[in-house]
C-alpha cells in the first residue's frame, strides 16, 4: 500500500521511471536549444505554445483542402488513437514479448479495427456516395449486402479469435479481446460520428472541434496564471480557475467563430449547403432576438440581431467546456491507472495524439445527438417526395388517411370554406 | 522492490509463477494494483478464483436419481430440465408475442446480471464504490435507448397519443445520451486512488457486457417482429444443435473437438449437423402453415393488442421446386413441394450448427479463463442461464443481418434515420412492414432452380456525372447559377466558376430542396435495389402485380415487379427506352411521371425523363446538379442499369 502512495504523488513525472515505457523527450533539437535557458515551467510553456500553434495552422490548411482531406485525417487519427491504446494494452500485459501472441493477435486486432470500420464506413458512403456505388458494380454489391459482409468479416475474426486461444495465457487473450472491443467502441464509433457530423455541414465540425480546442488553450492558461483551487484529485494540474475561465471564454469563442464563419469567412454552403435543416431554420439569415429582461441594463439594446446558430453554438460550446473535460479525466484516470504519463509521445510538450483528443471524443457524439435531437426534423417536402415514390394506390391510402385525419380535426372544412 | 519486479514482468513474462512465489514473502511492499496485476499475468494455475458453485440440484430428483451413476445422474437431470424448459418455452409462446418480449428482457437482465457477478468475483474482495448501482445504471441507459427505438418503431399510434410519451420519443436518442453521460461523469468522480484500475477493469468489464447482452437482446426482439418465425426457428435450431450435439457425442463421441471444451467431440458437432439441418426443415414446414407465427408482429392501436394476421408473403406460400438431378435419381421425384422459407432454414439451420457452436468455445474458453465451472447455477445440471444461450447471441445477429441483406431488401429502418423519420410521422400503422415482409422471395425457383441465377437490377436514380468531381463536393452547392454548366458538369472551371458566384449564398431555398431531393433519392433508391431472382414471373409477359399491398403506407416496390424482363413483355421491346411504356414495369413505382422524356442526359447518360417528383439528385446531393422540379428535366434512371439486366 505505501507504494501506492509513492507513485500516486502530485507529480507526474516519478511515473516515468516506473511505467512500462517510459516517454523519451521527443522535443526537436531547435527547440530545445532555443529553450534552453528558461526554466522547465516556461520551458514546457513554450514548446506545447510554439507546438499548439503549429498543429492549428495545420488544421487550418486541412479545413481549406476540403472535406475528403478532413475525413482521411479523421481516419488517421482513429487510427493512431486505436494504435496508442492498443500498444498501452500490450505494455501493460507485457505481451509483447510473446512470439506468437503478437503477430496473431496483432493481425486479428488490426483485423477486427478494419471490420469495424468497413461496416461504420460502409453505411457512410452508401449514403453519401450513392451515385459512385450504383455505378461501380463491385461497390454495390458491397454496399448491398454489406451487413452481411461485414458481419461474415467479423465472424471470421471471431472464430479466428476463439482458435487462437492457448491454454496458459486463457485470461491474457480474453482481456486483450476486451480491451480491443472496449478500444474500437471509443474510436471507431467516434470518428465515424466526427464524419457524420462533417457531413451535416462543415459548421458542425468546425465549431464543436475548435470549442473544444479553444477551451483546452483557455483552461491551460487560465489555469497557467491564475490557477490556485485545484479541481479534481484526478489531475492535479486541473484547477477551478481555468475550468471556469475557459467555460466563459469557450462560450465568447463559439458565439465569434460561428457569427464569423456564417459571415464572411467561408462560404455559406460550404458551411451549411449540405443540410436542409439549416436553410429550414433560416440559419444564414440574421434574425432580431429580443433578449432577456435582465440582459437590458447591459446591453442596452433590446434586440440583438444574430444567426440563430450562435444560440445553437452556446449548446455547443458549454457542453464542450463543462462535460467535455470529463472526457480528459476519464482519459487522465485511465492513464493513472495504467501509471503511464502520456498515451504515446507523438507530439512534443503535448504526449500522444490521444492525449489531444480525449475531450473530443464525447464531444461528437453529442453533437450528433444534438443534430439528431433538436435540429433535424422532418421535413413536409420531403414528406412529399416520399409520397410519390409510392404506389398508386397507396398513394390514395395515404391521401384518405390524410383527409380523414384533417376533416377530423376541422382543418379541411375550413380550408374549403376560405 | 516492487518496481524491480515489474520491470522484471517486463522482460521476463514467461516466469511469473516463479515470480509469483518470489512475491510472496515481500507482501508488505506489494501494492494493490501490483497484486492486481500479478492476478492477470498469473495464467493458468490451478487455483480457483472463484468459487465453484454449489448443487442446487433439488432434492426430489435427487432422490429419485440417487441409484445411478454420476454420469446417468447428469444426463437423467439435464434431460428432466431441458425438457421442463423446452415446454416452458411453449407456454410462452402460446401466450404471445408481448411475453416473449418480456422473456427476453428478462433473460437478458439475468445473463448481465451473470457475467457481472463473475467480474465481481474474479476480483473479490475489493468494494468499489457506487460500482454496482453504476453498472445497473449502464443497463438501464443503453436499454433505454435500443428499446426507445423499438418502441418508437413499432408501437408508433400508441406513442403519438400520449403527450409525454411523444415528448419521450421525439428526443430519445438526447435523453438516452445524457443519461448514459451522467452515468460516465459518476463513474469519472467515483475514481478513487487506491483503484484507479480495478475500476476501469470492471468499466470495461460493463460495457463488453452490455455489448454483447443489449445489443443482441435488442436484435433478438427485432427478429421477433419480423414475424415469430424468424425468432423460433434459428432459436429452436441451436437448442435442437445443442442436445443433437450432446445425444450423439453422448451415445457415439469418440474424438474430442477442441481443446476448449474437451468433452465436445466430432461426433456430436456433425451428428447435430446433420440432425439440425433435418429439424430445421420439418419445423419450419409445420411452422409456415400458421399465419401466427408467419405474419410480422404488429401492434394494433385499436384493439391494444399485438396482431399477427396478414397474407402470408410468397416467402410462405407452398411453392413447386425441381429436385436437382444428382438428387433425382436417389428420390426419385422430379418436383417437390415446400415452402420458400424452407430453402432459407438450411441457411439458417447450418449457421446454428457449425458457427453457433463457437460461441459456446468462446464461453467455455472465458469459463477457463476465470476458473469457473458455469456463468452461475440457475438451472441444475445445466449451469447458468448464459450457459444456455452463449450459442444463441451469435445467432441473433446472424439472423438479423441474414434478414436486412437477402430477405427484407429495403426495410424502412435501413434507409437511415433521415428518411425514417420521415415515414414515422406519416404511416398509419407499420403497413411498410407488412408489404416489405411480402417480398421475401429470395430462391423462388420453379423451372431452373438448383443452378440459382440471381439477376441484379443495377438501378440508379440519381445523376451520376459529378463522380469525378466528388471531391469537391460543397463546392457544387450553386444550382442556380450554373444550371447547365452543373447538368454538364463535366469540367472542373465549370464548378469553380458556379460556386464563386455570389448568388448562391441566396439559394437557400433551392438548396434545401435539393437536400430533400437527395434524402428522398436516397429513400427511393433504397427501395429499388434488390437482389432479383431468377423469378418464374419474369419469363411471364409484365402482368399486374400480385403483391398488391391493401393496406397503403409506404411500401417499397415488389421485387417481383423489378424482376420483369423487357425482352418478354409484349408490349415492349428490348432496349432501355422502352421500359417507360411497359404499363407495370418496375419504373412506373419509382418514377409516376415516366412519359416525356425529352433531353438525353448530358454527360453521355442516356436517361429517361421524369416529372418533378423525379428530380435527380446527385451523388447524395452534394453536388448539386440537382435539378429543380419541373416537367422534362432529365434523370439517369434505372433504364440504363435495367438493361443490364438482359
């Protein structure tokens, strides 16, 4: 129990010596001859700076180059988050060092990552890409059975899986087949809702993905100057003082990032062209809101003249700064547990790419469930197109049904009468 | 000293045992994640984890069992209790749909409740806080949200009556995300220091659970709706597969199977083979007589009740089949006489016996793996319920999956939730299903069956020549403008000039029509893509359909009706052009207006002409060539890929 005690101290670098890899320095020789004379404080203050602006511009230079470049990106670092966890799991077992387990049981994850993904995938581009896989006959037979298809490809990794099963590491191989399943739920599933969203409208992408970035940058110097109160046992690095300061930044930046992105910066429908529901709910037009009572005093105005998506984006933003860190805890908890510093040491000053998207992950889903829930409604055009794709006579099925319906309720008397 | 050791665990796995023994006497230095660890790495030792559970074997058996042999013992038990539950089984069918539901509800609870109570186990004597209310909270959430949408689906008149019920569907999947996040911010505060990953073990340990459990109870309930059919006999094949299995390695096993489970053995894997092939076919003869268990379950708002009456689809209609020639001359019969669904319980019946068995290996090998001897002891001599339905979870989903892609072609749940959406604020009652479940006709063979030739109607009903520019896709939101330049479409400058113009940032409207075009295109296209038998209506002329659905609502077109041949029909001939004028050809479903065709499709597309209805979309909408109702606008229809059919 007093080992527990030792390695469980406030800071986190006396994991190093003890995780089972300990993180090499992997900071540029630049930098670090640049930095040298500064203390370690300012020291790491400057490279995850100099490194956060760096990887901003280069999100940057991904959102010009269009959705395709965005969704490989997306597929990159499900990719790598899959590969960070995993290799945490294989540390943590120490099973790297048994021949046979790895190469089988690589493959098979590797396996299981690309059936997953052929199935979330599948059904995106079936969607999306209509017209491409009606033309090529090979896709539309894998997009036509490809349920079946991928469940067959799953099937085979199942089975393989039970084969592969060896009478001394029983228990090794049912909690690496745990940890994949539990791994590919948190990223496949993500990353698939991350370009689902993308495809709603690029604005839904954007904006939760930058809230959230911007209240990690917030918290971090909020935290960094005027942290006292720390928040939560988990990370100690955490403090009260950035969690708020990044909430009420965080809100300021999606209110300005939506209100400029619907402006002037990008184009309208490469923003919003690719819903419906956002010319539905006049998104691009700025609409007078009369605000609250309260809010008068202060504004003076009694109307505030606003896209209605910068209401939408304080849903956004506030769920990106008050439960989106409860992602980064789960993820600081988890590396906790497996006494590992960072995921993997991909960025400088910054740890792994996991370690950059542990907030992002729930983020996702909301906003998927946000569109789903509170945006997307049906539609009467829609309702209408549907309609007559139907047969004749249940076309009439419908209209006497319809009639019906509103004779009941005493709408079609009084349309007649009018 | 414990960091020594673990480094040593690092380079050294193979010795664990030894350093087991070793740690042993420094007990004081070792942590409780470290003894945690070392439980892991242990393997296989001979030491049980976990209890083994007692005999709950109730006394009058045992009584009445006490003058035979352990081995007789067991197999005069478990036979007494398979059959208690087989007929237990059949009490509940008889009693209806709805306590079939609830049977798998609960079934589902218990087998989570038994592979949570075995992670409890594995790592005794540690209290984890809230852990156990967490866990069950986890159950509730993910339930909540895969039964919502069940209900939702299937009870639609029921729920729009009710106000907070309405409220309950109309932001379900909202709901059921804040709840489960509520659950995961508990468990995130509920971390405690000294069992960080004792407690991310058993979160795990949660979610692989409810994976398996939810989700495939969830797929079983779904099956059920399909009509109880499909519930019974893939059901019904695996128990058949289990004791087939078990009578025959019982009676005859001679060579053991698999190292997992040393007392399975060849003979009962092929013996239960060959037996649940057999099973399989009978019951589902005597089963497809039965409008009961044939029709789709569906929940009447009117008489509160759920109804099985319907037309029995073609799936169930007894139908003519020419034996194929090897088998002719060992029966003797040119033709036989069964139903279609018959030729689908093989599929069905070989699935149960050779890959359902690997999720009783997986079991077992798990059993193995935390030392116990059964999930838990429910049922005498038979373990605990998971025991019993570990070969039944793969089965679900195949049965699920095996549905969606051969039988159902388009089910309104598989257009995606836009369109779903859609149909649920409309149809009367679930009059989709019902016409859907009526074209189950996969090997409707007569003349020629055994060489089956499945045809493809390649349909597309969307514009197809922007794939080149796919990637460009928000670029091309600019109808208005560009109009013909976007019909052509051909030229990349064409796109970039469109799409900088400024008046697009006014077609809000026109977008938001094309949107809707694509979602319905989509919805459309859905429907026509089917697998299309070699159907013997397709050597008839392009008769009336058959399948005339009475009850309306939204059905997708019959297969029967795409499976028409243009070289056959007498009022057309061949060529693609003539599909418009065959008065039932499978088009006029999709495309009502199908008669000026005036403008070829640019872009080298022949296309047929559609009215407004038929606006094309492209690519899923993206690029917007979409052009905007109105009489004569061309549609790359089906027409090309329908020829493709000859």
């Amino acid at each position: 129990m007093d080992g527990e005690t030792a390695s469980d101290s406030e800071s986190k670098s006396e994991f190093g010596g003890s995780s089972p890899v300990p993180t090499s320095d992997d900071t540029p020789e630049v930098l670090n001859r640049a930095l040298s004379n500064l203390s370690s404080r300012w020291k790491n203050w400057w490279v995850r700076g100099i490194l956060t602006l760096a990887m901003i511009t280069f999100f940057f230079i991904i959102i010009y180059l269009g959705p395709m470049v965005l969704m490989t990106i997306v597929m990159c670092v499900q990719i790598k988050c899959f590969h960070e966890i995993i290799t945490i799991g294989y540390n943590v077992y120490h099973s790297y060092d048994l021949p046979w387990f790895r190469t089988l049981s690589w493959h098979l994850q590797l396996y299981f990552l690309l059936c997953v993904n052929y199935f979330f995938y599948g059904e995106t581009v079936t969607d999306y890409f209509f017209t491409l896989v009606q033309r090529e006959e090979p896709l539309r037979i894998l997009s036509k059975y490809h349920r079946f298809i991928s469940f067959a490809l799953y099937l085979t990794g199942f089975c393989m899986f039970v084969l592969s099963l060896v009478k001394k590491h029983y228990r090794l191989q049912f909690y690496m087949f745990g940890w994949t399943h539990v791994t590919l739920l948190i990223v496949v599933t993500q990353s698939h809702l991350i370009i689902h969203n993308l495809f709603e409208g690029m604005i839904w992408f954007i904006v939760p993905i930058s809230c959230v970035i911007c209240n990690d940058i917030m918290a971090y110097m909020f935290g960094f100057f005027f942290g006292r109160t720390p928040l939560i046992k988990l990370s100690p690095k955490k403090t009260w003082e950035g969690f708020i300061g990044g909430f009420f930044s965080t809100v300021l930046f999606g209110l300005l990032v939506s209100g400029v992105l619907l402006k002037n910066v990008l184009r309208l429908e490469y923003l919003s062209g690719v819903s419906p529901f956002l010319a539905a709910l006049n998104f691009c037009q700025v609409l007078n809101f009369s605000g609250p009572e309260g809010a008068l005093c202060v504004f003076v105005q009694r109307t505030v003249r606003m896209y209605p998506f910068q209401i939408h984006s304080i849903a956004l933003s506030t769920f990106a700064s008050l439960i989106g860190p409860f992602g980064g805890f789960f993820a600081s908890g988890f590396k906790r547990a497996f006494k590992i510093k960072d995921f993997a040491n991909t960025i400088p000053g910054h740890g792994g790419i996991m370690d950059r998207f542990d907030c992002q992950y729930l983020m996702a889903t909301f906003v998927n469930v946000y569109i789903a829930s509170f945006i997307r409604g049906p539609n009467p055009s829609k309702l209408i197109q549907q309609f007559l794709t139907l047969r004749p006579e249940q076309q009439l099925h419908i209209f006497n049904t319809l009639k019906a319906h509103l004779v009941d309720r005493g709408v079609l008397a009084s349309l007649e009468d009018a | 000293m414990s960091a020594r050791r673990r480094r040593r665990a690092a380079t050294e796995p193979e010795e664990e045992e030894e350093e087991e023994e070793e740690g042993a006497g420094s007990d004081k230095e070792v942590d409780l994640e470290e003894r945690l660890h070392e439980l892991d790495l242990r393997g296989d030792s001979d030491i049980p984890d976990v209890p083994p559970p007692t005999d709950s074997t109730p006394e009058i058996l045992k009584k009445a069992l006490s003058g035979l042999s352990a081995r007789w013992k067991n197999w005069w038990i478990r036979g007494i209790l398979s059959l208690a539950m087989i007929s237990g089984f059949f009490l509940i069918i008889y009693l209806g749909s709805f306590m079939l539901m609830l049977l798998v509800l609960s079934i589902q609870v218990k087998c989570y409740h038994e592979i949570i109570t075995i992670g409890y186990r594995v790592y005794h004597s540690y209290d984890l806080p809230w852990f156990r209310s967490l866990s069950w909270y986890f159950l509730l959430c993910v339930n909540y949200f895969f039964y919502g949408e069940t209900v939702a689906d299937y009870f639609a008149t029921f729920v729009q009556r009710r106000e907070q019920l309405q409220f309950l569907i109309r932001y379900h999947r909202f709901i059921s995300f804040a709840l489960y996040l509520t659950g995961f911010c508990m468990f995130v505060l509920s971390l405690v220091k000294k069992h960080y990953r004792l407690q991310f073990y058993m979160f795990a340990w949660t979610h692989v659970t409810l994976l398996i459990t939810v989700t495939q109870s969830h797929l079983v309930i779904q099956n059920l709706f399909e009509g109880m059919i499909w519930f019974l006999v893939p059901i019904s094949s695996v128990i058949c597969n289990d004791i087939t299995a078990y009578i025959f390695g019982f009676f005859f096993g001679r060579t053991p199977l698999i190292k997992l489970s040393p007392k399975k053995t060849w003979e009962g894997f092929i013996g239960g083979f060959f037996s649940t092939v057999v099973f399989g076919f009978i019951f589902s003869y005597f089963l497809a007589q039965h409008q009961y268990f044939v029709c789709p379950v569906e929940y009447n708002s009117e008489t509160n009740r759920f109804v099985t009456e319907c037309e029995p689809s073609e799936l169930f209609q007894m139908k003519k089949y020419s034996v194929p020639p090897l088998l002719q001359a060992v029966l003797g019969w040119e033709t036989v006489n069964m139903y279609p669904f018959q030729l689908h319980s093989f599929a069905l019946s070989t699935f149960a016996s050779l890959i359902g068995p690997f999720g009783g290996f997986f079991a077992s090998g798990f059993k193995r793996a935390f030392k116990i001897k059964d999930f838990a002891d429910t049922i005498p001599g038979h373990g605990g319920i998971m025991d019993r339905f570990d070969c039944q979870y793969l089965m679900a989903t195949f049965v699920h999956v095996y549905i969606t892609s051969f039988i159902r072609g388009a089910h309104l749940s598989t257009l995606g939730s836009h369109c779903q959406q859609v149909w649920r604020g409309w149809r009367p009652f679930r009059a989709g299903r019902r016409c859907c479940s009526g074209l189950n006709s996969m090997f409707p063979v007569i003349h020629r069956p055994w060489p089956m030739r499945k045809r493809t109607v390649k349909t597309s009903l969307t514009r197809s020549s922007h794939v080149r520019h796919w990637k460009r896709m928000p670029h091309l939101q600019c109808p208005q403008t560009c109009g013909k330049n976007a019909a052509n479409a051909r030229s990349p400058k064409g796109h970039l000039k469109c799409t900088v113009t400024k008046r697009c940032f006014k077609g809000k409207r026109i977008r938001a029509q094309q949107e809707q075009e694509r979602l319905s295109a989509n919805c459309r296209a859905h429907l026509v893509t089917w697998l299309v038998p070699w159907t013997p209506r397709m050597s008839q002329p392009c008769s009336q359909p058959e399948h005339h659905s009475s009850e309306g609502g939204p059905v997708a077109p019959d297969p029967q009706e795409l499976a028409f041949l243009p070289g056959k029909c007498p009022s057309c001939q061949e060529g693609r052009q003539e599909l418009a004028c065959c008065p039932h050809s499978p088009l006029e479903t999709v495309m009502p207006q199908c008669s000026s065709r005036d403008s070829p499709c640019s872009g080298g597309h022949s296309g047929l002409c559609a009215g407004p209805s038929m606006a094309p979309t492209t690519h899923g909408s993206r690029s917007s060539t979409v052009l905007l109702p109105g009489p004569g606008r061309c549609l790359e229809t089906a027409a090309l890929s329908l020829s493709s059919v000859l």
